[in-house]
C-alpha cells in the first residue's frame, strides 16, 4: 500500500511539473517529503536521572529539533545537559550528529534549535555529562508519507534426520525468518519453547535436542513498534538407536548461608546434576517434600522456614531413569538485624591557659558503646587527614588550631556519623614547633609503599619515625638511601624509641622499598606496581570498580556500573610529575572514557559534599582520557570543562594498545605528555570556557589548590581502560 502511495505521488510530481505549476528539487537536495515540516522539543531539569519531556515518535523528514534546559523547564541549580543522538552504534540511525550543550546561564538562556532531516528507524539519544548516564531514550521515526501499522511476516522451518514417521532422530533445527517490506524494518525476532516458555531473542537456529514431543512459539516486532501475531512449529524428537540401558549418574548439592547448626538461614540452594556416558541425559526432575515431579531447569531456592527434603532423578534418552535420591536440611529465619551504630564520646585533657588552648600538647580521648552487640573499631581523622585506627588516646602537640574527627562501627558493620571536636594548641614554655624533614602521621612506618607494621611513634626530637625516614626525598642511589635509614634507625635504637626487632624490620621493609635503585626512574616512587599490596593502597569511592589483573594491571568497570573513583589516599602532592601506562579495553568498536583525576582535596566528610567521588569532579582537575570520535567534545589530554583538546590533537593510537601518560604540574601550569610528545599545556588563570556543572561548584578561581590527591575515573562496565606502572616525583 505504502508503494503505492509513492508511485502515485512521483507521477502527480511528474505531471505538475510538465505542466510548469511545481519547480524541481535543487541539484544535490532530497526530494520533498509528504509528511510537513515538524518540531520535536526535549526539555530538562535538575533531575540527573532523566529529561524532563522527550519525544517517542515521529515522522521522516525536515524537522526542527529544540533542546531546552532552563529555568523555565524547572532548572534551578544551573546544572548543564546535553542532547546527543548517537552515531557509533549500528543498531540505531546515525544520520544525525547532534550534540547540544545547553546551561541556563549561556548566552542562549538554555534554549537551542538544530535542523535535522529523519529517516525512518530508531535513533538513541542521551546525555554526555558524567554521571547522567540514565538521561537517554529511543525516538522511533516512520515514513514521512504515513505511520507504519503493518507488522512483520514470519515464517519457520524445521530440519533434521528424521525417520520414517517423519519424527526427528537426535534434534531438530528451526530456523525462524521475518521481513517487513515497505515499513519500517524488522527490530527483532523473538521465541519461546512450550506454551510457558519465556519470550527470548532470536539470534541462530534453535537446537533442540530432548527427546519428547516440542512446540516452539515465534514472533517478530518492527521498529514502529508494530509485532506480528504469534505462530508455531510443533514436531517431535525420538532417540537415535542404541543398546544403552544404564540410567544417568546423580548427584545433588545444598548451599547457603549456615549458622552454627549447620541449619541454612533464610534460604537454601539445591543444584542438580546428572551425567550419561550412554545415550545422554534427556530430563531431570525435582520435587520438594511428597509434591508432585517437577522440570529441573535451574537450582531450586528454598525459602520457607523448616525440615525439607528435596528428591530428585534423571532419564536418558534411551528412556532409562535413574532411582530416586535425596536431600535433606533446615531453613531458619535471619536473626533480627542490628541496625543501631555505636554511640561515640571524647573527652579533650591538658594544661590550659586563660584562653582555653591547650599548652604543649592535647591528649584526645575517644570512647564508645554499642547496645546492640560489639564495636568493632575506633576510627580517627586528624586535621581532614585519612581515617586511622584508634588504639590509644591521640597526643597533638603541634602548634595552632586542630580539629579531630572520631566514628565507630560495630561488629554488624554499622558505622556511627562522624563527631568533632576543636581545640587549640599554644607553645608551652617557649618551645618552638618541631623541624621534621615531612610531616607523616601514619599509625605505623611505612617505607616507599612497603609497611613495616612497627608504630609510628613520636621520638624524641617530636617527629614521628616515618618523618625521618625521609622516603619521600630524590636518592641518587639505594645504598645511599639504606645507609640514611640505618643511621636513624641507629640512633633511635640508642633512645629506645625502637627495639632491636624493629630496628630490623624497618630496615628490612626500606630493602624492600627499592628507593634509589634505577627502577625508581630519575626519583619516581612507585604507588601501583601491580601487587595486590599496591593495590590495596588505593581506595574506591561512589560507583563502578577497579580489578586487579594476573599481568600486573588494574581494569575499570570489571564488575560494578556507576560513576565512581579509584584514589590513592596516602598522601597529597604539589607540583609533581605523574607517569602511567593505560590502555582503551572497550567492549566492541567504541571507545572507553576515564580520567585521571589531579590536586583534589580529601574526599570523605567534605564540608561541602556528601558523595566523595564529586569531590574530584568538583573540586580538582580532570585530565581526560577518551579517544572516541563522537560524543563528549573534551578528548585524551584535555583539562576537563576547562581546556578542550580535540581528537586530531589527542595523538590517537590504535585501541587495546598502552600509552605512555605524564601529567606535569608546576604551580598552576600543567602539561600534559602522550608517548612523549606534548599533546597539551594549561594555565589555571581564569578566562576559560568552564561551565559549572553545578551551581555550587567553586568554578576556576575554586580550583586553583596548591596540593592535592591523585585519582583514576571508572564510568561504568562499558567504559574498560586498564592502568599500570604508575610512579609519581614531586618536582
């Protein structure tokens, strides 16, 4: 019908034409549609999770396209969004390049119109800002001379041996076909075995080789949405000949949760299994208690409280079945959950003066209680810095303000909201701050990234052990470093601020540490070398995950989706050279998107922001790693939402190869390297194209810290880049 209509409309086209009432269609231009010119609005909001309003369906042909993300569409915070219609992926339309940017606060007001022609089929959209993932939908456009309402044809045919009665010997084949002339195109085939069998996609010739007789159920959707009425091909499958008349082996196996009883909580597991060295296992069956003989198609759950017995048996395809067994357990309840976290107390002691500062030093004591079990663990953070154990009462006797953050969990796993408590420290009796080469308060020392396990006691000079270590300074040689270590370790051995065993421990751990020796290239340290012990020095906050690889590389997004950060919390840098190795792992033909994050403030109990991974969006720099050709305009090297390179710049190699990174920082230049060459060079002044993502972000002037953490960016599962070698040197 649809033909029709266009040959009818090409020969009143044609005839208005000889008759001089209708021009031609300009050189090179597509020939008018039927359907007349239409406009297809998206709006948005604060929601980060969708847009507002979005089109679902439209017709092929000129269209106006407007994107809206203002105030008026309920856009209070000045969060920016794009629309973006995608153009990588083969199963949707990619005809139309769109990517609009659009804040309330642009020059636009929000607003924006693109002019697009449509081709029917499906085209996805979505939104490029980290973390708006969700934002996105499907537009289904038809022909622009009237709306596709006729569904796909189908058909099916069965093949294979088949014997005399027409029954198939071993398997049957069905292939199932689908094509929609003159619609919209096929989107996809679907079938389901038996009369409740699920719907399932159709990708290859359905197998089936049970013996019985079978009904396989077929249909297929176009891409306006329309699907065909459901049909069936029913055949039977009957054993090849065969001498077998051994029965399947069986076996069965019961998993879960197990209190000290034995008995399973909340729910048990059976699995089923069953082997045949004969004709082949046909069918396995279960049944619970004395019910009725059941399928086995996946292992049975058992959640009902009580004495259970589950039996089960198989058949082959010879038609013999295996005796009846058994297995038998209990299922309890889940003891009532703990949900109540400790309750925390400090108590601050010292000499105070007429002011109330502390003179000399404040000892923090820290206590707690939890009614419903046990604590666990006393956490403490100094200063903002990372959360330590607590063991003992902290003595501060450094000079000026402090603040000590104090939390709990308990043995349930709840943890209590952090406490503080402020005070602060005044010089007694005249005696200056002390001169340590670093300033280190780690609970035990730490050599390179090697940990000794002895406490990190303050000596008696006032510095801690790890402050003197100095591991942190350029060693010309190793010898040179480990001769440094030995004569502090001496001394302190001599003051008994450590012991023999101590004194070689620590020894042993700076051996370990490798500081100085070549692989510690032109004064780089080390902090991910591919050990599970390097590893674990990192810290994962917000969504998504890091993995650890046999070859000594970690891999984003390995198991978890979600926007998240991988960081490595021991310690903040200044200027600084960053060296790494990465490598885009995507799934399939596109390209991943990750970061590496620079000069961020501590990202747990940020005063400011609840989600620690935004601390890193929000308040530091991200160097860019993304060598797509579409999507987000900031490519491998940029400074995000700050200095833009493009893809021609970014030094683009081929995907699954490693590239060599440096990030340099001096002040607030940074420049960034790839495989040695200078791809791109930023000065935190001012001026630059930033929009903020919120409107509570610092913006540029916000942004210019003098230290900060490093940390590396996970998308999500589709967005695999992998890392490894990556060494640091302060400059």
């Amino acid at each position: 019908m649809i033909r029709r209509r266009r040959i009818l409309t090409a020969l009143l086209a044609a005839l208005l034409m000889m008759l001089g009432l209708q021009s031609p269609p300009a050189a090179g231009q597509p020939e008018p549609q039927a359907a007349a010119a239409q406009t297809l609005t998206w709006t948005a909001d604060d929601d980060i999770t969708k847009y507002a309003s979005a089109p679902t369906t439209a017709v092929a042909g000129p269209t106006t396209i407007v994107f809206e993300n203002s105030v008026a569409t309920g856009n209070t915070t000045g969060m920016p969004h794009t629309l973006t219609f995608d153009v990588s992926d083969p199963e949707y339309n990619n005809d139309v390049p769109l990517n609009i940017l659009a804040n309330p606060n642009d020059d636009q007001g929000g607003r924006y119109t693109a002019e697009v022609t449509l081709t029917p089929g499906r085209y996805r959209y979505f939104c490029t800002i980290p973390g708006h993932g969700q934002m996105q939908g499907i537009l289904v456009v038809t022909e622009g001379s009237g709306e596709d309402t006729t569904p796909p044809e189908t058909s099916a045919r069965v093949t294979g041996a088949q014997n005399a009665q027409g029954d198939y010997v071993g398997s049957a084949s069905v292939a199932i076909d689908a094509t929609d002339e003159g619609g919209s195109g096929v989107d996809r085939i679907e079938y389901a075995i038996g009369d409740t069998g699920a719907w399932q996609p159709y990708t290859a010739p359905v197998v089936v080789d049970q013996v019985g007789s079978h009904q396989v159920r077929y249909r297929a959707l176009d891409k306006a949405g329309n699907t065909a009425a459901e049909k069936s091909v029913a055949f039977t499958v009957v054993a090849p000949s065969t001498d077998d008349e051994t029965p399947p082996e069986t076996s069965a196996t019961v998993t879960g949760e197990q209190n000290a009883d034995g008995a399973y909580i909340d729910m048990a597991t059976v699995t089923v299994s069953a082997s045949d060295t004969g004709s082949g296992v046909n069918t396995i069956e279960y049944a619970v208690g004395d019910g009725a003989w059941q399928p086995y198609t996946a292992p049975v759950m058992v959640h009902q409280a009580g004495t259970h017995t589950v039996r089960y048996r198989a058949t082959d395809k010879a038609g013999n079945t295996a005796a009846g067994k058994d297995v038998r357990f209990t299922v309890v309840p889940a003891p009532e959950q703990d949900t109540t976290p400790p309750v925390t107390g400090v108590t601050v002691d010292g000499t105070r003066n007429s002011v109330g500062a502390y003179v000399g030093n404040a000892r923090v004591t820290v206590s707690a209680t939890d009614h419903g079990g046990e604590v666990a663990g006393i956490e403490y953070s100094l200063d903002g810095g990372p959360y330590l154990a607590y063991t003992a009462p902290v003595i501060v006797d450094r000079v000026g303000p402090h603040t000590v953050a104090y939390r709990a969990r308990d043995t349930a796993g709840n943890t209590s909201e952090p406490r503080t408590v402020s005070f602060t420290v005044v010089a007694g009796g005249g005696v200056p701050a002390p001169n340590c080469p670093e300033f280190d308060e780690r609970l035990t020392v730490v050599v390179g990234t090697v940990d000794s396990g002895v406490p990190n006691r303050v000596t008696d000079n006032r510095c801690r052990v790890n402050e003197l270590i100095e591991d942190e300074k350029e060693w010309t040689s190793h010898a040179l470093f480990l001769k440094h270590v030995e004569t502090v370790l001496d001394a302190l051995l001599g003051e008994g601020v450590v012991d023999q065993r101590e004194h070689d421990a620590i020894l042993e751990a700076a051996r370990e540490s490798g500081i100085g020796r070549p692989g510690q290239t032109e004064g780089y340290r080390t902090i991910f070398d591919g050990t599970a012990g390097s590893f674990a020095d990192w810290q994962h906050v917000g969504g998504g995950s890091f993995g650890l690889n046999p070859d000594g590389s970690m891999t984003s997004g390995t198991t978890q989706a979600g926007l998240g950060m991988l960081w490595f919390p021991e310690r903040k840098y200044g200027d600084f050279s960053l060296r790494l190795q990465w490598r885009d792992d995507a799934p399939g033909t596109g390209n991943a998107n990750s970061g590496v994050f620079v000069r961020f403030p501590y990202v747990h109990d940020h005063p400011e922001e609840s989600r620690p991974e935004w601390v890193a969006i929000k308040y530091g720099h991200e160097v860019q790693v993304l060598d797509r050709p579409d999507g987000d305009m900031y490519k491998t090297g940029s400074v995000y939402g700050f200095d833009r390179v493009g893809l021609a710049g970014a030094g683009v190699t081929q995907k699954g190869t490693w590239n060599d990174y440096e990030i340099r920082v001096v002040d607030q230049h940074y420049s960034v390297y790839r495989n040695g060459v200078l791809i791109n060079e930023f000065d935190n002044t001012g001026g630059q194209d930033f929009v903020p993502p919120r409107s509570d972000d610092p913006g540029t002037d916000g942004r210019r810290f003098a230290s900060g953490y490093i940390g590396l960016q996970v998308h999500g599962t589709t967005d695999v880049v992998s890392y490894r070698d990556i060494r640091i040197k302060e400059l």
